[in-house]
C-alpha cells in the first residue's frame, strides 16, 4: 500500500517548465484529480496535502529544498508518520525513457539522479517506488545538465503530460498495493507509434516502372 506520493522538481518559476519538473507536474495532476490543494508545511520543507483513500491515509509532497536536498524533505515526512520506504512512490524525470513512455520500480540504483540520491542517503535504503517519466536523453552526456534544466520542445512536452495523464489513471491501483497491476497499466500504455506518411502520387508515379525505347522504335518494359 502507498501511504506517500513524491513528486520532484525544483521550486520557483525559472525551473517549472523544465524537464527535471516532470516529477511536480505529476504531482500537480493527482492532486487536481484528488481534488487536494497542496500548502507550504515548514515542517517538512515543502507543498504538502493530506487527504483519505477508502479510508486510508495519503500525504502529496513536493519538496522545496531543491533536487539534491529532496531526500531532507522526504525523510522529514515519513520520520514522523512512520511511513515505511516501501510504502513511498517517487514520481520524477527519466534520461533513459524516451519522452510518452512510463516505467515502474521498486529500488535499485539512482543512476546519477541527483534527486533519488539524496533519497537513498536520507532514508538509508533504496527500497522504495519509482514512477520513472520519460523525457529522453541528449544523446551527450556532457549535455545532460543543460538538458533537464531546459523546457521540452513543444512535441515531448504534449507526450510528456499524456504519459502523466495516463500513468495518473493507475492511482487506484497504486494506492491499493496492486503494483502488478499497476506495472502492467503503466508498462502498456505507451503513445501509439507515428505511422509512415504515405508517400504522394507525384512519388509513386516516379516509382513506377517507365517503358524505354529500342532503336527500332519500339517500346520495351523495363
């Protein structure tokens, strides 16, 4: 059972558009569809909602501490709730998912994300949920930084939120502890692939097969 949703990003408005916000757009979605309004809690240094899922307790958090000090505010909430890392899902950006495409995980390593670092070393363990979004990858690690701290172009910012909006569709799933069931909603539903453009008549009657003459004047299929 999910007893904590984490969304990560870095607060302010010069970062919310960018892609290592994917994590707090997520976030802002289920609280919308939880109807949750989420409020700055000193306490726990971040937006903070808490709101009863057939009659369980859940708490929405953003940490405002900024990515690499996420695990402080995570681990500022579950100390005092005692909420187990088993029982946490972390929502936040994914370098090696392309951008439409959703994965779920329990532990393993943060793979350099800075934010899922600071979670491990905070909580002591890596046993905890992921939902990794997609955002794709530079194709140059020198360019990673610059990367998620630059806003998706148009096009991966739509496949982005459809992602969001249908890995969301699985929160029942989620809160109940059905991860089975959530993995395969989440894992399957990815954006349906661009179909080839067809190719104009102009193309295939440059395609087709053009008769030729011989010396005799006749013509010849070639």
């Amino acid at each position: 059972m999910i007893r904590l949703l984490v969304g990560l990003g870095n607060p302010g408005p010069d970062y919310a558009s960018t892609r290592h916000n994917a994590g707090f757009w997520w976030l802002d979605a289920v609280s919308r569809a939880l109807k949750t309004p989420l409020q700055m809690d000193k306490s726990y240094q971040g937006l903070v909602a808490r709101t009863c899922v057939n009659g369980q307790p859940l708490w929405l958090l953003q940490p405002q501490t900024f990515m690499n000090l996420s695990g402080h505010s995570v681990a500022a909430l579950t100390r005092f709730f005692k909420i187990a890392p088993e029982e946490i899902l972390v929502a936040h950006d994914e370098l090696d998912i392309a951008p439409g495409e959703a994965k779920l995980k329990l532990g393993g390593s943060h793979a350099g994300h800075n934010g899922l670092r600071d979670i491990h070393d905070q909580l002591g363990t890596d046993q905890y949920w992921r939902l990794r979004l997609g955002i794709g990858h530079p194709g140059n690690k020198a360019e990673v930084i610059h990367w998620v701290l630059k806003k998706p172009s148009p096009e991966h910012r739509i496949s982005i939120e459809q992602a969001i909006d249908r890995t969301a569709a699985a929160l029942p799933q989620l809160l109940a502890g059905d991860m089975e069931h959530a993995t395969r909603l989440i894992h399957t539903s990815k954006p349906p692939r661009p179909k080839p453009p067809r190719p104009a008549a102009s193309d295939l009657t440059a395609a087709t097969p053009m008769s030729r003459s011989d010396t005799t004047g006749r013509e010849n299929v070639a």
